[in-house]
C-alpha cells in the first residue's frame, strides 16, 4: 500500500522550528532539554500543507455532523482521516480517544466502520455523541413536525420560572430569556417526541446558549456585554467610588431569542441528517463513550485492545474548561460545588488544580496494580527533563518571574498525569498500533516547555518507538507578558506520533 503521509509537499527546514534557548537571560540550567531537542529535531517534520485549522474547531465548522456541538477546542474530522490512513485504520479496528471533547475521533470512526472508544469528564460530550452517533435513526418527519410545532411556541404572559444558574453566570441572561430557557427546556422533557430527538433539542438549547447570553467565550475567561447585570453593578460601584468607569468592549448588539436560535440549529442539523441518509450508510461499528476522568477509566480497561489512538489532551495553558463552559454546564443542573469538583477533574491545565497522585495511587491499589503504579512513578521521577524544567520554574518562582504558583503544581500535575495516560495507552495497544497526540508547547517565566518532546521521550521510555513530530507551520506566539519581559520565542503547535512496537 501507498505510504501516505500528513503532509505531500517538499517538508521544510526545521531550523526555525528548532528551540536554541530554553530559559530567558540563561537564568537556569537548559542542557537536558537542548540534548532533548537535539536529539528529536531529527523526527520532525514541518510543512506547510498542514495548517491550523486542521488542529482546530475552524475546519469543523464547515464539516457536516462534526459541527454540532460548538467546541473550539475540537480538532477536524480531516485531521482524524487523514491519521486513520496513515496509521492504516481499517473497517473494524479499535481506535481510542481518552479527551472526546464534541467527539471528531469517535465520529469520524463511526462513519469509517471502525469500533471507538472515548472519555470525557463533560456532559456536554454525551449529549453530543449521542445526537451525532444517533445521525441514521431520526425520523426526518418527527424533526419536521418538531421544528413546525416549536415555531408556534410561544412563552405565557405569567410563567414565572427561570433557568438555573451558578455563581460565574448570573446574570448572563436577559430577563425574558432567562424565562424562555426554563420553558423550552420543561416543554422538551415533557414532549411526546423520542428520546433521540429530545436529546438533539437539548444539544441545539445548548448550542444557542452563548448567542443568546450577554457573554462571549474568550480565551480563559467569559467576557461580559456592558448590559450585563455584572457590568452596569460594577460600573455603578466603580461611579459611587470616584473611579473612573471600565472600558467594556464587548457589545453583542441585537440578541437572538431562543426560540429563533432553537429553530436555526434545528434547522441546521435537519439539513444534515438529511444529506447524511441519503449519502451515507448505517453500520453496526460500535462507538462507546464513558462520562469519566481518563486518568482513573484507563486502568480499567482490557491490554492489547486497541489499533490507534487519536487525541487532543487539554494544553498545559491554564485553560479551565470549567469556566469556559459555565452556561452550559450550568444549564445541565451542574451546580456550584459541583463545578468546582469538575475543575479537579480535569486533567492539571488550570493554576487551580491540585495534585491527584493520591487518588491515582488509590485506584491502582484498589485495582491490584500497585507494581504498574511504582513502575510510572520511577519513569516520571527520573525523567531529567521534567527535573529541569520543575528545578527551573522554581527558581524562577523565587526570583518574581511567575505570579502564580498554580502554574508550577500545574505544570508538574500535568507531565505526571499524562505519563500515567500515555503508560496506560502503551498497555492497550496491540503490537503495531500508533498513537497521536495533538499539542501546543507552553513558556512560563521565560522557560520554553517543549510539550511535544518531552511526551515523546516519556513516551519512549514506557516503551513506545518515536515515529514523528509533525509540526504545523504557523507557530504559537507569547502572552504579552512573557514577551515584554522576555522576548519572543515561537512555540511549536505539533502532532506527536508514536507506535508500540
Ligand atoms: C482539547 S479537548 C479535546 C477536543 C477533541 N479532540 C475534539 O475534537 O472535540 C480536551 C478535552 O479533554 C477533556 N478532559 C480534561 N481532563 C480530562 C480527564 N481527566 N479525563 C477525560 N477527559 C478530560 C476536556 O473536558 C476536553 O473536552
């Protein structure tokens, strides 16, 4: 068979992808990432046929089903077909994908015949693959008569209740919206349809959540409309205290109702479904998807199962999902407490979690694989790059070059997790089977974090063999602050790929 690759054009130099000082000012030690470094650069690849898109929600946006759930920290369908030909994924293989997100590996699986497996700690993730995987079974008629039945919905003068909230979303709502959520939302559970279109309703409610909120996601944090409640209260206490008021950029102009945003997703994925059954046909590969944390699931599953794995965990950049998603997370009952208990869950991206060895540790006693967690712990403890770039952001600590100290328990939760993922991954392949991962290096106080080689050497010292690094063209660039205080380095956005021998 023809050896496809990622990338068809001429691969580029990888001079300008190659990191030549891994801490500002050479203010700490750097040998063991510039060996790293030069010993990796070999099996990089860069070029530009490859772009950004295709590592991210952008090129699903246009991908018929892939778009269903509005998830920007999703990669592309393209980018799953074209690793499933690369790794040579056939009709009837296992592929794995431990961080599911709206579900591209897993859907992408489904429509090739091949079996999947996937976890996410989301709510949203099951909502979603249950309306995507669900594409060959709606009655196009009941989703008619649906959309016709919603379009002469209207909300009662006197309904009074409103939807749920927590505390980083109060006030995200108009009034009458907050209203319009509470009653769609009972019309649904109560409605006569099957359970597969209640569900796709509930996505399409979820999807229109931001459209409809005086919020807008934005990096870590929601940003708020000056006619928010939050706004105009701070504003007013700002003005009662002599200061001068915030400059609030975000205007979102005329809102959409929910209803008429209810009926432009219905609409929408109508379309699809249709296009869908009529192009494609139902197969009976089996996608299994498990609401739970990867870290604690993997260990529980069969050795040897799996053909692939193609992922994306969440970056080592402090992106708290938690925040990012609060509506929807709110909206699905998700309370407060809960919210807070999720963040933990998550695997160390965000300065607010705290370390989970201990429970890790548990559930490998508890699962009689004490010898498998002792033998992780070693590979992890004697790594000599994570030893320098933990010594490295410590003193950097001290010396006042990071405000946080989250980032440096962040950091380190994050390379520990993650080599317990990849032991794991080793553990479930078969001989042969290849692994990608999708993942963007990070630099904190000055310090260059190479997240794609070092998971590639603790990757090779669980025992898998280094194939690739396939870098994307376009590189990341700094926070403002990192480059006002330490210039510019450009950080590598790469698809690290491995196999078990
Ligand atoms: C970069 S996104 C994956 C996007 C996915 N490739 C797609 O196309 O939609 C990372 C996902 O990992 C999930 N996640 C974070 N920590 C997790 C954990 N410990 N176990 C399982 N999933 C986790 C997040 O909720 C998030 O959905």
């Amino acid at each position: 068979m023809e050896q496809l690759t990622l990338f068809d054009l001429e691969p580029q130099s990888t001079e300008r992808w190659q990191v030549d000082n891994f801490s500002a000012d050479n203010f700490g030690q750097q040998s063991a990432r510039m060996s790293l470094e030069q010993k990796l650069i070999e099996i990089m690849v860069v070029s530009n046929d490859f772009n950004r898109q295709s590592v991210s929600y952008q090129l699903s946006k246009n991908d018929c089903l892939h778009r269903w759930l509005k998830y920007k920290e999703g990669f592309s369908a393209d980018l799953v077909k074209r690793l499933l030909k690369e790794f040579d994924i056939k009709a009837d293989d296992t592929v794995l994908d431990p961080f599911v997100g709206s579900g591209t590996t897993s859907l992408v699986c489904k429509m090739q015949k091949i079996n999947s497996i996937g976890f996410d700690i989301l709510p949203m993730s099951k909502i979603a693959i249950k309306a995507k995987e669900s594409v060959f079974d709606y009655d196009l008629s009941e989703i008619k008569q649906l959309i016709s039945e919603i379009k002469n919905l209207s909300l009662p003068e006197n309904y009074d209740k409103r939807t749920k909230y927590v505390t980083i979303t109060d006030g995200a709502y108009p009034d009458t919206t907050e209203k319009e959520i509470a009653f769609f939302t009972d019309w649904n559970n109560e409605s006569k349809y099957s359970k597969i279109t209640k569900n796709l309703v509930t996505l399409c409610i979820l999807n229109s959540l931001e459209k409809i909120s005086y919020t807008a996601k934005d990096g870590q944090f929601l940003r708020w409309d000056y006619r928010s409640k939050k706004m105009l209260e701070s504003a007013e206490y700002r003005r009662q205290n002599g200061k001068s008021p915030l400059v609030i950029r975000l205007d979102k102009g005329i809102m959409p109702t929910l209803k008429q945003s209810l009926l432009d997703e219905l609409n929408s994925v109508c379309n699809d479904i249709s296009s869908i059954q009529r192009n494609s046909q139902p197969n009976d590969s089996k996608l299994q998807f498990i609401e739970g944390n990867a870290l604690y699931e993997l260990p529980k599953l069969e050795s040897n199962i799996l053909n692939g794995v193609i992922t994306s965990p969440p970056y080592c950049n402090r992106y708290d999902y938690t925040r990012t998603y609060a509506l929807e997370l709110a909206y699905l009952g998700i309370t407060d407490e809960k919210i807070k208990r999720l963040r933990q869950e998550l695997l160390s991206c965000t300065v607010e979690n705290k370390p989970k060895i201990d429970y890790i540790k548990e559930n490998y006693i508890a699962l009689g694989k004490e010898d498998d967690f002792n033998r992780i712990m070693q590979i992890i403890e004697n790594n000599k790059t994570l030893l320098e770039i933990n010594n490295s952001l410590t003193e950097r600590s001290k010396n006042g070059d990071i405000n946080n100290k989250g980032v440096l328990r962040m950091v380190d939760g994050y390379f520990t997790e993650l080599t317990f993922i990849y032991a794991e991954l080793f553990r479930l392949c078969k001989s042969g089977a290849k692994v990608a991962f999708v993942n963007d290096n990070v630099r904190y106080g000055g310090e260059v974090i190479s997240v794609d080689f070092i998971s590639t050497e603790l990757a090779e010292q669980i025992g898998f063999k280094p194939v690739k690094v396939y870098s994307l063209k376009q590189q990341k660039g700094n926070s403002s602050q990192q480059m006002a205080k330490f210039g510019r380095v450009a950080l590598r956005k790469s698809i690290t790929v491995w196999e078990k021998p």
